[in-house]
C-alpha cells in the first residue's frame, strides 16, 4: 500500500479547517438572514453619513451598471425627484464612456431623466473616473469643492462616497440613498388553492420570511461583506 506522504496530511488537515471555517460562517450567515440585522447593516451603510444641511447646489448621479439596469435605473428615478424638489439645482451624470455616443450608458442616463422631464440644460457630465475615488476627483476638478452637493447612489455604496468626495475636499457633502421600497400589495395566498396538495410539503403562501426575507437577506450580507471590504481597502490606501 502506498504511504501518503506527510505533505498531502497537512494538505488534507488545512482542507479540512477551511471547509469547518466555511460552514460555521455558512451557518451564521443563515442565523442572520432570519433577523433584521442584514436589513439594518444596509440602512446604516446608506443612512449613517446621509444628514443634508444646505440646499445643494449639484445633484450628483453616480452611475451603476449600463442602461437599462436595476441599479442606474432606481438612481436615475431618485436623481429626478431630487432635481425636481430643488429646481434651481443641476445634475451631474457620473459615468465612464463617450458623450459623444447617443447610445452609450451616459446619454441613455441622460435621456432617462429627460423621461422625467429633467431639462437637458441642466444636465454635466463627469465620464472620465472609473472608480468612486477617480469620479470624487474628476468632480472636484469640474465643479470645484466650495459648493454643496448631493451624492445619489445605492445605498451599500453611500457612505464610500460620502468620504470619498469629502477626502476629495468637498467641504458639504448631502446623500440621498436610492433605497427599493417594498409594495403595499398583499402577496400572500392558500397553496392548496392553487391545485395539488402533497401531504410533506408545508404551506408557505403566507411566511414571508421564507419567501422574500431570507433570500432578501442574504443578498444584503454578501452586499455588506463586499462594501466593507471596500471601505477597508480605501482606507488602507488613504481614499477615505
């Protein structure tokens, strides 16, 4: 019989511990995903630095992912009902690609808001930063950092921004977190209404947790981790 060598022991012991660290945080993290404390850990992402003093002067619209998508669109509705309350405001589209491009990212952006009858005179484009501490950066060059702005982004993303552009010397930075909110709709039904009822398979037409929250929740944790990791790195390089 072959002999296995000491190395392919530390190798199966070194699995072994990685596979026990996985399913104990594999384990909290479904412990947690039955509590508010994920819904909770996003508020306080998206709220914590969200406290407006002045009027801004520029809205500025953080741009997500391309057009149509879940994140630019939720921002771009929240960037409108922003610059409609504050008519006197203008709005920066923040969002890498060519403006000379009617069918690029940032002029669909730009005709989103015009959908919601946001004057295009109104409207700046900062296309050239890629990340949020380049986009803070190309901002403060284009708008100087004397005025106060309003920052419009998700709100995992929030307080990031918040720093990044106060680190950018921005001296008043307001938010306005583009947070989804929940229908007033009644979602919940008989499932034995719906035809067919095998005796082992629980009634879930009116458990929301195990229909929405946990799953919901769940997505929040992977959310949190992933800003948390990084608002450390831009920390550690001197961003925020």
């Amino acid at each position: 019989m072959k002999r296995i060598s000491f190395k392919n022991i530390q190798i199966l012991k070194l699995t072994g511990k990685i596979l026990t660290v996985a399913g104990v945080f594999f384990v909290l993290a479904l412990f947690l995903a039955f509590t508010t404390l994920p819904f909770w850990g996003l508020h306080w992402l998206g709220t914590s630095l969200s406290k407006p003093d002045r009027v801004p002067a520029h809205i500025i619209l953080l741009g997500g992912s391309g057009m149509p998508s879940e994140s630019n669109l939720i921002r771009g509705w929240y960037a409108a009902c922003a610059a409609e309350a504050i008519p006197a405001s203008r709005i920066v589209i923040v969002m890498p690609g060519d403006t000379s491009d009617f069918e690029g990212t940032p002029r669909k952006m730009e005709r989103e808001l015009a959908i919601r009858g946001i004057a295009g005179e109104r409207i700046l484009f900062e296309s050239t930063g890629t990340n949020t501490r380049s986009q803070a950066l190309a901002c403060a060059a284009l708008l100087g950092t004397n005025l106060p702005v309003m920052l419009v982004t998700s709100p995992e993303n929030m307080r990031r921004s918040i720093l990044c552009f106060r680190k950018a010397g921005f001296a008043e930075v307001n938010a306005l977190p583009a947070f989804d909110n929940p229908s007033e709709a009644d979602f919940s039904f008989r499932d034995d209404d719906l035809g067919s009822a095998p005796p082992l398979v629980p009634d879930v037409g009116n458990n929301f947790q195990i229909r929405y929250q946990v799953w919901t929740h769940l997505k929040y944790e992977v959310m949190i981790v992933r800003e948390f990791m990084a608002l450390a790195y831009y920390r550690l390089r001197g961003w925020i």
